[in-house]
C-alpha cells in the first residue's frame, strides 16, 4: 500500500536510482490499419548518464521516426504559469472567513502523522502554508522533495533526453500540464489523504521501495512493475479512484490522441510513463484492442 504514490511519480514524474547500470525498458512495436506505426518506450523523468544511449533497436526506431510523442513537452512549459496553475488547483480556499484551514480537515491521526513527520524532516513547507494544501498537493510536494534529494537529475530524464534531440521531427503532446494536475484533484478526499499518508514514510522505507520498482523498470519486468504499481491500486477501495483516473481514463484519452494524430505516412515513436503500457488498461492493451498487432522489442 505505501508504494502507490512512488510508483506513480518514478514512472510518471520521478525517479531515483541507486546502482550507474544501464537501463533496458520494455520497448514495443505496433502496427495498424494502411501501414501505421509507431514506437512505445516505458519512460521515467529522471536518470543518469548511465542510462545513454539506450539499446540499439531503440536508437534506431527514435533515428527513423517521423514525430515524437510525449506526455508533455516539458522543454518549452512555462514555469511560472505552471506554479501559478499548481497553486490555483492545488489551494484550499476558504469559503468564509471563519472557515477552517484545509489542513485542519485531515483526520486527526493524519494531522498528528504529519505534524511528527515535518518535524522530523525537512521535506515539507512551512507549517502555515502546508495547512492550505490540498493533500494531494502536499502529498506530491513532500514526495518530490525526498526523490530529489538523490543523486539522479530531471535533466536526464528519458523524455527530456529525446526531447532535446527531436531536431526536425514533429512533437505530438499526449496531455496538458491542466489536464495531469485535474487528474490529482479529481480524487476524492479519503483517496487524497491515502497519498499524503503514503508520502509519510520512512525516508529508508521509501528507498526500499524505490529500489524494487527501479530494478523493475530497468529490467523491463512489466509483472513485476504490474505487481508493484497497479495491483495495489486496484485491490483498495481507497485507491481504486487512483487507479481509475490517475491510468485508465487518462490511458484512453491518450489512445485516442494518439490515433486521431497518426496517419499512414509517417512513424510515432512515443516516450510515456511505463506504469502507462502495462495492464489490461495500459496503451499496450488499448492499441492491440484497436487492431494493432503489438510486439514486443
């Protein structure tokens, strides 16, 4: 249970590495209806030298592909509007001026949890503004801060490192900055107070965790990494909405951008989060129900 939240961010947003050994992720090919194709690499968003290049089938599928799809182009997002936006989503406003603060509605054994743990850390923001975050917010601030804090950069992330090398190819964003924070505020309360309590862990905990789902990620172990991150999910009523909005509506609308964009001339190599392949919701899936014939590289 304390892995959903790391599982989402290391395949979704971040990662932290503990061994310099090359990575090997899954890597798929799929092709469909009048000759379209396109490239699926699992990605995470941070990494290591270590990580390049990657396996040659991949080098040479991204050195002949026509565009690049990406969650989202992170190059060129604006960094100010995504703070202002965060902080418009991600803000509990109060409805009167006698209204409580957002984080005095946590349950009282979660205000205790998280009073004890910024404490005891130097992970969270001060006391006045983290009571007017939402949990889920304050959930992905906290974790953020403890994944950062290791020795892998964001500046080599695997959709960063294909990104900078698009040269000529065309850019296909699969998502918007909006749409993948609505996704974390859709959540209901109780399933929000589940991440921020699994943001709560041990710090050393935390690195265990960290460790299994890189060694999956790194070996291509798509049970494994099913194992670790949408099993949890989907076996919790609290964190079923995780997996219903954070993966499966957010794997079909990514399907359909994918397939409205394409066209019979020109080859897709896509980078997107691995946890957003595997599964019987993962674009894996979707494309081979779509009359893809999908295999794997």
């Amino acid at each position: 249970m304390t892995k959903h939240l790391l599982a989402i961010l290391m395949l979704g947003v971040l990662l932290v590495l503990s061994a310099p050994i090359s990575a090997e992720p899954a890597f798929w090919r799929a092709e469909g209806p009048e000759g379209r194709r396109l490239y699926l690499l699992g990605a995470i968003h941070v990494g290591s030298p270590h990580f390049y290049p990657m396996r040659q089938v991949i080098e040479s599928a991204f050195r002949d592909a026509d565009t690049l799809a990406v969650e989202l182009d992170i190059l060129t997002l604006d960094a100010q509007y995504a703070a202002r936006f965060t902080q418009l989503l991600g803000m509990a406003v109060p409805q009167a001026a006698d209204s409580p603060a957002n984080g005095s509605q946590l349950s009282d054994p979660l205000r205790r949890q998280l009073t004890d743990y910024c404490e005891a850390q130097s992970l969270c923001p001060p006391a006045a503004l983290r009571d007017q975050m939402k949990p889920w917010l304050l959930a992905l601030h906290i974790t953020q801060q403890l994944l950062a804090s290791g020795p892998y950069q964001s500046a080599l992330g695997v959709d960063r490192h294909f990104l900078a090398r698009r040269g000529r190819r065309g850019l296909l964003q699969l998502e918007s900055f909006e749409s993948q924070l609505r996704a974390f505020d859709g959540l209901p309360l109780v399933t929000q107070e589940l991440l921020l309590a699994q943001a709560l862990i041990d710090p050393q905990a935390a690195s265990k965790a960290v460790g299994d789902l890189v060694a999956a990620w790194r070996a291509g172990d798509n049970q494994a990494l099913e194992d670790l991150v949408l099993s949890p999910m989907r076996n919790s009523a609290q964190a079923l909405p995780m997996y219903q909005r954070l993966m499966v509506a957010r794997n079909r609308a990514i399907v359909e951008r994918l397939l409205a964009a394409m066209n019979a001339q020109e080859t897709v190599f896509v980078v997107i989060g691995a946890g957003h392949l595997i599964g019987d919701e993962g674009l894996v899936a979707l494309l081979s129900s779509r009359g893809y014939s999908v295999k794997r590289l």
